[in-house]
C-alpha cells in the first residue's frame, strides 16, 4: 500500500480536507500550525501575505514591513525546496510578500503586461497543466524566460506565463490562475487537476534526460544543429517577426481602455492612415491629413454589444469642438471576454445602427476593421483612400460582408 501524499492548499482556508487516489488535500490560513515543509507538496495562493500599503511622511503609499508570519512562511517553503519538495504558486500577480521573497531570492524578476490587464490566451506548453489553463488561466504577469528551467505556459514566444525551475534538491513552479467562481465545489475541483498535473509533471521530470547531455554532440548532430541554426535565421525567423506583427495587428480583438486606444491608433497607422491623439480628449483618435481634420474618432471596449447610450459621448466630443459635420466614427471591441469567435462575431442591434444614422455618425467594431484590412492588405499604397473614401460622410455600421467593405444603414 502507498504512502498518501500530503498536499495542503495555504491561503484557501474554510475548506474540509478532501482524499483522492493516494492524494490528501487540506486547506489553510494564515494561522495554520504544521510546517509546509513536512508536506510532499505545498500549493501556495498569491495573497494569502497581500502587500499591505502606508502612508508616509509626504502621503505616498509605501509597501508596509513584511509580517512575522510571511517571514515565517517564505522560510517554510524554502526550507520544503532545499528537502526536495514540489513547491507551486498559483495566482495572476506578485503582490505577495511571500511569493515575492522567494522569487527575489532566487533571481527570477516580475514584471507587468499590458499595464495590468489580465492575460488569458496562454500557450500551453506542458499537457500536464491543460485541463486546468484551458479553464483558469490567466495572469497579469510575466517571467524573463532565460531565468527558469522549464515553460510550462507562455504569454508569446519571448514571455513566459507558467514555469518551473530546480532550486535545491526542490522543484518551484508558478501556474496563473484568476478563479471563475468562489463556489468551494469549483475550486476543489480544479485544485484537484492541479495536484494530478503537479504529480504526473513531477513524475516526468524523473524520466528527462540531464540537460549535460547537450554538452555533448556527434559530428554529424553538430552539422545537422547548424542547419537548423541557419533554416531558422534565414527563413524562419523573417516568418515569425511577420507572425509577430499580426499578433500585434489582433491586439485590438482583445484588449480594454487605454490599452485599446494605443493598439487602435497603431492598427490605423499600419493600414496607412495619419492619425494623433485628440488634445482634448485622450481617449479620442483622429484621422488627419497634413493639418486638415477628417475623422473623429471614439475607442470603446466593453464585454457586451453596443448600446444606444454608447453612441452619445462621441456625437457630444463633435459637438464640443464646434464640428457637426466632421466624420466621427466609433470603433468598438465588443465581447471581450468572449471564448469563441462565433460569440464575439454579434452584429450590432438594428436600433443601435438605428441610432447611429440618426446621430450622424459611423459605427464599427474591431473585428470589421480586422476584415477590412485583410481585404485590402495588399493593396498597401491603397488601401487607407480606399476605406477613407468608404468611411467620409457616411453614416450606419462599418462592416465587411459577402467580401465588400459596406455601410449597413439599418
């Protein structure tokens, strides 16, 4: 008979202890008597030590001094690592005294992406951990790749989401994780993946072969590695800067307020448009031409369809600027948070275009500006007079149907 495997979850308190196969799993506080490093494997969640913040002597806020106990703590895992334990942090962010101690100890820097915003389109790199990314995957952080030993997830082909990395006799991990639920059937459920994908993963990583083994090449492996080496410089990498430039294109299908903005105005100039931030309002784009003014232009994102009310503001920041007549054109990312294309491909509501005909004003989400530009992208010269000439004193929904750019009016 196998010895059970002790897995307590620290930071998740108010959970009955749960047995699966050979596994036990117990849920703590910060109050929690045992040391974590008599367990087989300590899963630890982001914030159980949150950063606490004061006010200093010129009001500014300053990270508070670390706590007895997360002193505690932060030697608890670390003592568990020198022993040989699996050690996994599990969250979207740093602001933990506990997880950022450790990482700062063992050189593996943070850093924020997107100004914050949580990522969720990770590539899944270790089949492990598939079952519980593909449902809480997330994270506003990301990790300098030549810092750790292996990728578990990634935010791109630079940035690393997930990772494990050899400290001691230890293995420590970071898999991101925002919960969809505070339901304690789902969170036991999927903590239940993570302790089986922690497990098997562990196991695995037995059966690798020692990284010293690439110190050593065949000639024939050497000659083979530079060919590789020179595919990948001369063919591969031009096609992956390329891949990179429409990861950046797709950008505006996903991203959220200011953020959304930047990637707007970047997407506009890449169809070949003049544009600068309005001086008024930093959330307003326009499209100019040397000095003359063409299209005023609004970047909402939200994770609903469009509403009449939306519509409004944009017709006011016209109005403001004394120029009824000047094109405005709303651009909205619609459906953010949508897990599929069909979902997020909604049409705008018939008394939304309604309302933008009788505003004067055009509409169009992201995703039409997206179609249009791989309608017209090899036409480069082109292609921005064609859709200016479509977009200038129009009015109604900016789409692309049946392969034609249109204005659906209602």
């Amino acid at each position: 008979m196998r010895a059970i495997r002790r897995i307590p979850v620290f930071g998740l308190p108010g959970i009955k202890q749960v047995k699966f196969d050979d596994n036990e799993m117990s849920f703590a506080d910060t109050e929690f008597p045992d040391h974590l490093a008599n367990y087989d494997i300590v899963i630890y969640c982001t914030g159980a030590f949150k950063y606490r913040y004061e006010k200093t002597l010129l009001f500014q806020n300053r990270v508070a001094t670390i706590s007895v106990g997360a002193i505690r703590r932060e030697n608890e895992i670390r003592s568990a690592l020198e022993r040989g334990r699996m050690v996994c942090f599990i969250g979207c962010h740093d602001q933990d005294y506990v997880i950022s101690g450790i990482l700062h100890s063992y050189n593996i820097p943070t850093y924020a992406i997107h100004e914050g915003e949580v990522f969720r389109k990770l590539g899944i790199r270790r089949s492990e951990f598939k079952s519980f990314l593909d449902d809480v995957g997330a994270t506003q952080i990301g990790f300098d790749k030549t810092k750790i030993d292996d990728i578990i997830c990634s935010i791109n082909e630079h940035h690393v989401a997930g990772f494990s990395k050899r400290i001691e006799k230890g293995l420590l991990l970071n898999i991101p994780c925002v919960w969809g639920s505070e339901e304690i059937d789902y969170a036991v459920d999927h903590l239940k993946k993570l302790a089986i994908g922690l497990i098997s993963y562990s196991a695995r990583m037995m059966l690798e072969p020692p990284s010293y083994l690439a110190s050593f090449q065949f000639t024939n492996e050497r000659a083979a590695l530079d060919k590789i080496d020179r595919i990948e410089k001369e063919e591969i990498a031009p096609l992956k800067e390329e891949i990179r430039y429409y990861d950046n294109m797709k950008s505006i299908l996903w991203l959220g307020n200011n953020s959304l903005v930047s990637a707007t105005e970047e997407f506009l100039k890449n169809f070949g448009f003049q544009t600068c931030v309005d001086e008024i309002c930093e959330e307003d784009l326009l499209i100019v031409d040397k000095e003359a003014k063409l299209i005023i232009i609004e970047v909402k994102s939200m994770n609903k369809n469009l509403t009449r009310q939306d519509i409004s503001k944009l017709d006011e920041h016209r109005e403001a600027r004394e120029m009824p007549n000047l094109t405005g054109l709303l651009i909205a990312n619609t459906f953010m948070v949508a897990d599929s294309l069909e979902v997020k491909d909604q049409p705008f509501p018939p008394n939304v275009i309604e309302k933008a005909v009788n505003t004067n004003l055009l509409i169009t989400r992201t995703l039409d500006l997206c179609r249009i530009y791989d309608h017209l992208e090899e036409r480069e010269t082109q292609r921005s007079n064609i859709l200016l000439k479509a977009m200038i004193g129009q009015k109604g929904w900016l789409t692309f149907q049946d392969g034609k750019i249109k204005i659906v009016p209602s």
